[in-house]
C-alpha cells in the first residue's frame, strides 16, 4: 500500500459535534482529531526497516476514502466487515473507515485457526473481510468459500494473485472515484451515525465454550474511552508504543483513546519489544502482565548471565526497590538508610532499565489479567509506575483503572466516571453504566444469562471492593477449583505466589474434584541451567530437568516458601514439570494470554492423573 496523501480536502465536515461539547459518535471522534491534534506524525510505522509518519489529515483522508470505497461495492449501513490481520497502520484505517461508511468492524485475531476464524465469519454474516496479505489469505482461502455472505475480499498489501480480491489501494482508488461523483456523500454517511446504533462486534476469547460476539455501540465505546483516557491524564505531548494486538479490546480502545487526546502512536511488536523502546522512545506503553513479568525476568538472566556477584546486585536492588515501594505507595515515611540505599540500586541499576525502555516512560499500564504485586513494586521501586485496570469486552472494556498521583498496588484502581460497581453476596463483580453491552450476537439466551433482575452486568469474576472503593480482583468465578473435600480454591493468588519464583515460567495450579490441589510448571530453562551448573548437575535436556528428583525438589522447597501463609487445603502438595510452554498456537493460551484450564486439563490429563495415582500409592504403602 502506497502512502502518499492527496493534497485536496475529501468531502465536506461532520459539524453535529464540537472539540468543545465532545464526541458522541466515533465518527465523530475521528472527524474531530485533525481539527483538535493535526499532528505531522499521528500515526508511525516502519517500512522497509525506517519509521515513516502519518498526519492526521492523511489519516482521515485515508478513512474516508476506505469508507466510499466500501459503499461503492455495495456495502449499507449496519453491514458487517471482519478484519483478518497482525496490528499495523493499515488496521486502524480499514477499522475507522467502516466506521465512517456505517459498517460494523468485527476483528478476528489472525493466530486464530482457520477454523475459528470461518466460525466468526460465518456467525456475524460479514460481507467483506479485510486481510492482511496474500499469505494469510492462502490460509483460510478454504474457510471462506464456506461463508456465503462473504462477497468481497480486500489485501492490506499488494502482491494479489486470486481473481476477485482488492488490494487497499483499489478499494481506495474507488473511492475516490465515487468522491468526485457524489463529493456530499461522504458527509451524509458519517451524519448518520447516532450514538445508539451498533459500532462494533468483538468475539470473546472463548476460554470456555463458544466464542461470543459482544455488540458494543458508538455511545459504549466513546464513554468508555474517554472516561478511561482522562483517568489514565494522557496528554498530546505523550507518544505511545502499540505492541498488543488491535484485536485485543483493550488495545483497540488504547488507541483510540490516543487518538482522542492527540498522543502520536508507534506501531511495535512484542517480538521486538526491547528494539522499539529504545528507538521511539515512548512515554506511554499498555501491556498485559506477562509483558511486564518478562521484561523483569530478563534483567535477571542477562545478570546472571554475567556473573554470580552482578546477580546478586540485582537481587538486592528489587528488593530494595520494593521496600521503597511499598512505603511510598502506603504514604509511609521511607528511612533514611532505605532512600540512600535506593538511591545507589538506582544509579546501579534501575538507571539502565529505564533507558533499555527508551528513557521517557512516565506511565505503563496493565490489563487483561492481575498484576502480581511484586511485579508491580518492582517496577515502581525503578521509577516505571504501572497502573492497573480491570474490565472485560462486554464493557467497552475499562470498569475500573489506577491513577499515578493514587495508586494503590494490589488493586485494579477505582471505578472510572460514570461507571458504578457492587460486589453480589457470592463475591462476583457486577457492574452497570453507559459502558455496557448491548449484548451477545444472535445469543439472547446467553444475553439475559449475565444480566441480574435489577439490570447489573455479571462480570463473572470474584473481588471485593475496600472502604475506599479500590478494586481487588481474586479469580474468575468459573475457574474457582472445589476439591473433593468441598473446599473452594482461588488458583490465581496462588499462581502469583509460585510465579514470584525466579525458576518458573509458567505454572498453572489444578485439583477441581481432587483431594488436594497441585501444580503443573514450565519451568524458566536459563535459570534452571544456571542452578544445575552451579549444583554439578550433569542434565542436558528438558525433559531430564522435568524427571530429575532433585530439580523437582527445587520446585518443592521454592512453592512451600512462597505459600507458607496459605490455609492447608491451599497448599500445593505434588507438581509436575513441563518441557513445554503453553502457547496461543498449543491452544493452552487465548490470544489475551489467558489459561484456558479446560483445554490444560485434558490435554495434560494423563500427567494430572499420575501426580493423584503416584500420591494415592506412596499413602497406602505408608
């Protein structure tokens, strides 16, 4: 796709709203953003290995031209378009230019099988799809011959050898064809937007059952969005790093939300993470917790990697830094001794952290999932704040989110603005307010199912709420494990607990109808080899590492010093080391990184199953 933009303006304006009243719609949102922030460089991307820039302007021009283009084939308002793609500028302009043309975007994350992919087509009835190129096209070629409502095919690149598909720039082209025949079009299109109708379909993750498409509206996403941004005080002088998929609700609003208060937005990717901080220099960045868990337990191999006394540096530095931390995010007076002794683990180490993360972040914010604690006062001990946000897609998706002048770690902040919140008597979430779904698609069964009598949405999470109206977040109410004994047990508190491991990678906790609970781990193989090393352990492969008595010993003694304040039926009695990760690809992993339990119990059931047998023997042989 060619990115120059045509000087000439395209269209007439949207005037049914003002910078100064708001946004309603977001088309309006979008209209708004060269008037409020014509910025040079609103949207950056690299091509061919240099970051190129986007004004505002062209990006508008760009979405109104994608928009026409769309209404040229025959596509009407309240028609639905699916999105096929990695993130990328390309994303963003197709999403806002269905917007604009008063089709409903239903993005589909692309590590999603062919088959998964066909069954969201397919259950929405998009017309068209955008993809982004001939490869992936190729892959799911056979699924959307099986979609009959499918009619156009459009490329986000060029290269298109199939008859009957579209690159972006000839969606474009025929747009600006229709432009000059109809140059008010554009205008009628985007002033009939309300804020009522339907702006979006986004299919949930599915860790259990079916996926289900949530129906959110235009007055759903803009509340959402700007309450949440004003939160989180974003500003125009800000630039933010995009690394999480766009398919991601949550990315998806982020940018958004950027675009809303002029912040210019560079387009990563986690693969890369580390590169792209240090060239863009971001001040913004919004991840998922296993980023941040990652980017900490990297400082720690690259350490031990050199050399037993720099680890120990390391060590000592967190741990200072999370005693400072901790007082200062309590409003407690910090010791003398614990201020100088922070100040030299700063100029040691958490110096060259904040400039391997490009040296400006003045905010990082996590979602998704809970943040554990100590990753959290980590970061904070280095000067990296990270705020933490709750909510789900059926809300638009933010309920609640930390703000940096009160940030209480260990919550997941305060409700946003308009947003209210109860805790039912069994300790689920309920939440109600403008950023609540329409519903489910085509599910209206299931759509009464999450709504209570009096009209609250049940977010299917268990929390409580403190005297200050703080969030804190236990687990999800589906995932609670009951042993056989009748004990109700939170695994994820757990999972934290064990994750704080230097040794663990992964670690999913299980015993749902067992007598006890127990663990399955992926081990962190750099450290394991660094430990063995260091013991004279001659192992050499995971799968000797898993099976080594001692190695699962090591596992033993870390969890039983981590849990010790555990109730004894919490407590983990037998694990299992894995020689794999889970993954989105394995199927143990939805695209949000969350653990699908289900999918991890049956694919581990024969592993599980010993763990309880082998448990059962050496009690009748005692």
């Amino acid at each position: 796709m060619t990115m120059a933009a045509e000087t000439q303006p395209l269209g007439e304006p949207v005037s049914s709203s003002s910078a100064a009243d708001g946004p309603a719609t977001l088309v309006q949102l979008y209209e708004l953003i060269p008037q409020t922030h014509n910025k040079a460089d609103t949207l950056n991307f690299k091509t061919q290995g240099r970051w190129q820039a986007m004004s505002a302007e062209e990006m508008l021009r760009k979405d109104r031209l994608i928009a026409l283009g769309l209404y040229s084939l025959g596509l009407r308002k309240g028609d639905r378009v699916a999105l096929l793609s990695e993130s990328r500028v390309e994303w963003v302009l197709a999403d806002q230019g269905c917007m604009l043309a008063g089709l409903v975007p239903v993005p589909i994350y692309p590590t999603l099988s062919p088959g998964h992919a066909g069954y969201i087509v397919r259950d929405c009835g998009a017309r068209a799809i955008f993809i982004s190129g001939q490869g992936k096209y190729e892959e799911v070629k056979a699924i959307l011959e099986q979609c009959p409502a499918v009619e156009t095919v459009v490329l986000f690149e060029d290269g298109k050898t199939a008859p009957g598909l579209l690159t972006l720039d000839e969606l474009q082209s025929r747009g600006h064809q229709l432009d000059k025949e109809q140059p008010h079009l554009i205008g009628a299109l985007a002033r009939a937007c309300a804020p009522g109708d339907l702006a979006t379909i986004i299919y949930t993750s599915g860790t259990t059952g079916e996926p289900k498409g949530v129906m959110l509206t235009h007055a759903n996403m803009v509340s959402n969005l700007i309450h949440s941004s004003n939160h989180l005080d974003f500003g125009e002088k800000d630039s933010a790093l995009s690394v999480l998929p766009l398919s991601h609700s949550f990315e998806r609003q982020s940018m958004n939300m950027y675009l809303y208060h002029g912040i210019s937005v560079y387009f990563g990717s986690l693969e890369r993470l580390g590169e792209d901080l240090r060239e863009v220099h971001p001040t913004v960045l919004v991840g998922v917790p296993r980023i941040y868990e990652k980017i900490l337990a990297r400082v720690m191999d690259r350490a031990a990697a050199t050399g037993k006394f720099n680890a120990a540096i390391v060590r000592w530095a967190i741990g200072v830094g999370k005693q400072w931390a901790q007082l200062s995010t309590d409003h407690r007076r910090v010791p003398l001794s614990l201020s100088l002794k922070r100040g030299l683990a700063d100029m040691l180490i958490f110096e060259k952290l904040r400039k391997a993360m490009g040296g400006r972040i003045r905010l990082l914010v996590s979602g998704g999932a809970p943040l554990s604690k100590d990753v959290a006062l980590a970061f904070l001990g280095a000067r990296l704040p990270i705020v933490q946000g709750y909510g789900l897609t059926e809300t638009s998706p933010v309920i609640t989110a930390g703000q940096l002048q009160d940030n209480r770690i260990g919550t997941a902040g305060k409700p946003i603005r308009n947003v209210q919140v109860r805790i039912a008597a069994d300790g689920e979430i309920e939440t109600r307010g403008p950023h609540v779904m329409r519903g489910y698609w085509n599910k209206p069964e299931e759509t009464r199912a999450v709504f209570t009598e009096d009209g609250w949405f049940k977010t299917g999470d268990i929390g409580s709420l403190d005297a200050d109206g703080y969030l804190t977040i236990t687990d999800r109410k589906k995932e609670l494990l009951k042993t056989s004994g009748g004990k109700y047990i939170a695994p994820q508190p757990i999972e934290e607990l064990i994750k704080t491991s230097r040794f663990v990678n992964q670690v999913v906790v299980i015993g749902n109808d067992r007598k006890f609970p127990a663990a399955l781990i992926v081990p962190d193989w750099e450290q394991l080899k660094s430990y063995a090393e260091f013991k004279g352990l001659s192992l050499n492969s995971p799968q000797e590492f898993c099976n080594d008595a001692r190695i699962i010993d090591l596992f033993e003694r870390q969890i039983a010093a981590r849990t010790q304040q555990l109730a004894q039926f919490e407590k983990i009695k037998r694990l299992a080391l894995l020689d794999r990760e889970f993954t989105i690809e394995g199927g143990e992993l939805t695209p949000t990184l969350k653990v699908k339990r289900r999918v991890i119990d049956e694919k581990y059931r024969a592993v599980i199953d010993r763990l309880y047998v082998e448990t059962e023997t050496r009690n009748r042989e005692r």
